[in-house]
C-alpha cells in the first residue's frame, strides 16, 4: 500500500480522498491555490504545497507544478478526484512518466473514451447499445440531411469530442438543419477546439441512469448499480438517487452487464461510470463513459456499503477485488442534494460572500460531505457547489421524509444557496413518486420556486416580524428599516424568521 497520496484538488472532494487516506493509514498532501491558504482540506490534510494564483489555470490545471510538487515531498500516487485534471489524458500519462501512481484508469483508456465518436464505436464493437445515428462526423449539411431522413426527425447534433452538452443542437425538421450545424460547429469549436459533430436520433423524455463500475488490475469488473441523475439544470445535476424506480432486478443486471462489457473493452480499471438514457419503454443506450470518480458517488456507497474511494486507492496500488457481482446487492435508498452557492429565486446566479453561520443537519442516516465552514470565503473562480447533503433510509419514501428533515437542519448564511429549492423538491408530488425525467426539473422549476410556506413557518415569521416591528417602535433610532419595513415577499419573512427567531 501507498505511504503517501498527493490529492490534485480542492473542496468537498479533497477531505473525501483525505478522510479515505486517513483511514487506510496513507500521509496526504493538499494542494492549494493563493485563494484556498486558509481552506479546509489545507488544514486537514498532513501537508500543503501552493501550487499558484486563483484561477484554476495558474493553480489545480497546473500538471508539471503539482507533479513536482508530489515528487518532492516523495508522494507514490496522486489522486485526481473530479474535475480539473481527472479526465485529461495528458495529465495521467505524465504522472505515470514521472514514476508516480495515477489513481484512475489508464492515459489510453482516458483518451479511447474521450471522444464520444470513439466511445460509440467501442460501445457497438463490444454489442453495447447507443442510439441511433452516426459514429463518423457529418461532411455538410446535405450529408447530414440525408442521415437525419434515414433515422426520422428529431434528431440531436452532437460534437465529437464532447459531453456534458456542449455543441448540441435539437434538429425537429429538414428546413432547420442548415442553421443547427453551423450554430453545433461553432460552439463545438469554441468549447472543444474541433468542430466535428454527428447525428443521433432524438430520444424524449427519457431518464439519466448511469451505472458505477469498479475494476481491478487483475481482470475483475464489477456493476455496483445503478444512479437516477435526471433532475438536472442545464446540465448541472442538482439530485441524485440510488436505487431507480425505473429500474427493475432484470433491468439492473442487463445494464450492468452492459457497463461492464463497454468497460471491459476499453480496457478500463478503477473506478467509472457509464451514462445512459432509459426511455419510457424501459429501452436504455449508452450515451458516454466517465473516467473519474463522480461528484454523486456516496448514493452508491451508502447502498451498496463499498467505499468506493478507498477502492480505488486499493486496486491502484495492486489489490485485488474481494466482491463478487452477486454480493452486490443495493439496501434501502439513498439521496444527495448538491448543496450550491446559487440563487434559485436569482435564475440560479452564483452567490459570493464569507461563510458567516453554519449548523449542519445530522442524525440517523444522514451524510454531509462539505468543503466549507464559518468564515469559508465563497468567490467565484471555482465550482459553486459548498456541500452534498446525502441521505439513506429503508425506503424511498424514509429517505424524502429524512432529506427533508435534514434540509430543514440546514443553516447556511453569508451567501444564498440551493437550501431552499431543495426543500421544495422534497415536497413535490411528482418527484415524491419519482415521476421524474431529464425536463422534469426545467418544466417544473417556475411553480417549484413559487409555493406558498408552510402555515408553520409563515406563523414563526409573523410572529418574529411583529416582535421587530414592536421593539424597533421602542427605540426608534435602532430600527432596521430593512426587516420591520418589508412586506412584499414572504422570502424576507422567512429570512426574518431564520435569522433572528430560530438562531
Ligand atoms: C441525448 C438526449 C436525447 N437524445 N441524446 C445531454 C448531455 C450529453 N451527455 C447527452 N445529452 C443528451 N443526449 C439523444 N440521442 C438528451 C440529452 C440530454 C440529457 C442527458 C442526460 C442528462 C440530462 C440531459 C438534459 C438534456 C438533454
């Protein structure tokens, strides 16, 4: 086993690998930027190195620095987390150059899977199903008519070398095609640097189920399950869940052999994720394979009961797996809210300010995985993402009724956060059942953002804004115009409320 890790990130994810190298008996170096000296996972891990200024660029995307940096202080592995270098190729082949461990897949596996082309070809090589359409970049647009005319409009244009959305383009009919491919390659340009794309078949209204895997270096690959990830904004998830109520056992076992056979072709170890789309006819196709832990692992480790990170620091340094595909069996149900430093009632504008309270929910299953605390400065050169708030009860119904309890917990002042509009999910009816998909979030969003309070909370508010109003007569010249004054939304109410009635 390693004596010591180096972790090549920030925030939540940092103390996530920090705590898992605590507990394996494994020394861990932090790495931080000049905004992050005072950071938690500075203080947590048993040494530091500066890697440079804020932004990203000149800090955690510096490779040759923060290699060096593990060198020196003779770190054996680095473990990459989410984000910044985890999914570059480049970086994972100069850490195993510099006789260092990356604890991931291999550069190669990273690269064959990288391009979503590539992806589809190994995906159908290998008899994994994708979705209709084209593994070759479109000529023009009368090349990509005469595609769109074979498989039937609706179809996405999609870039090559993407993920996560960018250069996509929804074609509903030939007349449109000119304009989406020129709109698809230039953005695909922009945000990737290549302008290829090509064409699938519009799927809608499915479900985003992906499935974990876990490999070994010695042949064994492992499906923990499944994720429902459809309630999503702009293709930012906002809750994750494990299990599915769109998955049955057979439905489990056919895509987590699917996983395991694109995996298996890709020559993958470690731990991934392959993405698919379930349709409303329970038919799923692989959409991509990511190469990195992902933000929403603790759903699966709370039902499956495997660690996952302190798996992947074990098989990158040799170890074989110890499970068998038929012990893994999902218990109970568990949800995540990824906690952000947005402004639903702002369209989701980041906020930024210093962390200046903060209670956190605890209690019988419940899991806060967070890189803030009080006096947290929050900017807005990194993700806006503070914590993830996961749960895990019996039943799906136990783990709403937990989520919500342990939201309400929840205290976060000196920025705005997604607290709130948590909340209100957990009391919609249709996510109650789970009839969601990936538009669920974005059609619902309006009438999510517009509930009256609960009686209870309006009763405390009252109450509150009455005593302030009653104290700010007596001394008039201490009076908080701002509290005592406003009645037009019930969110300075509440914001009333919370601040001075419940503290
Ligand atoms: C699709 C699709 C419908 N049909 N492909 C979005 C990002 C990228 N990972 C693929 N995406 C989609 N591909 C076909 N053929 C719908 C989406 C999609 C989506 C997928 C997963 C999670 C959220 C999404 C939100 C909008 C669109």
């Amino acid at each position: 086993m390693f004596k010591k890790i180096l972790i090549a990130n920030r925030g939540e994810i940092a103390l996530r690998v920090i705590r898992a190298c605590r507990e394996l008996g494994i020394a861990s170096v932090a790495v931080y930027s000049d905004a992050d000296a005072r950071a938690p996972h500075v203080r947590e891990a048993d040494e530091a190195v500066n890697v440079g200024a804020p932004p990203s660029a000149e800090s955690y995307l510096k490779g040759d620095r923060i290699i060096e940096a593990a060198q020196r202080l003779g770190a054996e592995a680095i473990h990459p987390g989410y984000g910044f270098l985890s999914e570059r190729d480049w970086f994972a082949r100069a850490v195993i150059d510099a006789g260092l461990v990356f604890i991931g897949p291999s550069a190669d596996a990273i690269a064959a899977i990288g391009s979503k082309t590539a992806a589809r070809q190994l995906a159908i090589g290998a008899n994994v199903p994708v979705v209709p359409g084209t593994t070759e970049a479109l000529r023009d647009s009368a090349d990509a008519r005469a595609v769109a005319d074979k498989y039937g409009y609706p179809v996405l244009l999609k870039a090559a070398a993407g993920g996560g959305g960018k250069g996509m383009r929804l074609v509903r009919a030939a007349n449109e095609m000119d304009a989406a491919l020129d709109t698809a390659r230039r953005e695909a340009k922009n945000a990737f640097g290549d302008d290829a794309v090509y064409v699938e078949k519009y799927i809608e209204g499915p479900r985003h189920v992906e499935i974990q895997i876990l490999g070994d270096q010695h042949g064994t690959m492992l499906s923990l399950n499944e994720r429902e990830c459809s309630v999503q904004r702009r293709h930012q998830k906002m809750i994750e869940e494990a299990p599915s109520v769109a998955v049955t056992p057979g439905l489990r076992r056919a895509m987590g052999d699917t996983a395991v056979r694109a995996a298996k072709a890709a020559g993958y170890v470690n731990a991934g994720t392959c993405e698919f789309l379930l349709d409303r006819d329970g038919k799923f196709y692989f959409l991509e394979m990511n190469t990195r832990l992902q933000v929403e692992h603790p759903v699966t480790e709370l039902v499956t009961g495997i660690d996952l990170v302190q798996w992947q620091i074990r098989v990158a340094a040799g170890e074989r797996l110890p499970f068998k595909q038929d012990d893994i069996v999902p218990h109970g149900w568990a949800i995540e809210c990824r906690i952000t430093s947005e402004d639903p009632a702002n369209a989701f504008l980041p906020s930024t300010g210093t962390i200046s309270y903060l209670h956190l929910p605890s209690g019988p299953g419940v899991r806060w995985d967070g890189g803030i605390e009080v006096g947290s400065e929050v900017g807005l050169f990194y993700d806006p993402m503070l914590a993830k708030l996961i749960v895990h009860a019996p039943t799906r119904d136990a783990a709403v009724d937990r989520m919500h309890r342990a939201l309400l917990e929840l205290t976060v002042e000196g920025v705005e956060s997604s607290r709130d509009f948590h909340l209100r999910v957990m009391e919609d009816a249709e996510f109650r059942v789970g009839a969601i998909d990936i538009q669920w979030l974005e059609r619902r969003l309006d009438s999510l953002l517009h509930v009256e309070p609960p009686a209870e909370t309006k009763r405390t508010a009252a109450l509150v804004a009455a005593l302030i109003a009653d104290r700010d007569r007596q001394a008039p010249k201490r009076a908080s115009s701002a509290s005592a004054t406003s009645n037009d939304s019930t969110n300075a109410w509440t914001r009333v409320a919370r601040l001075e009635g419940i503290r």
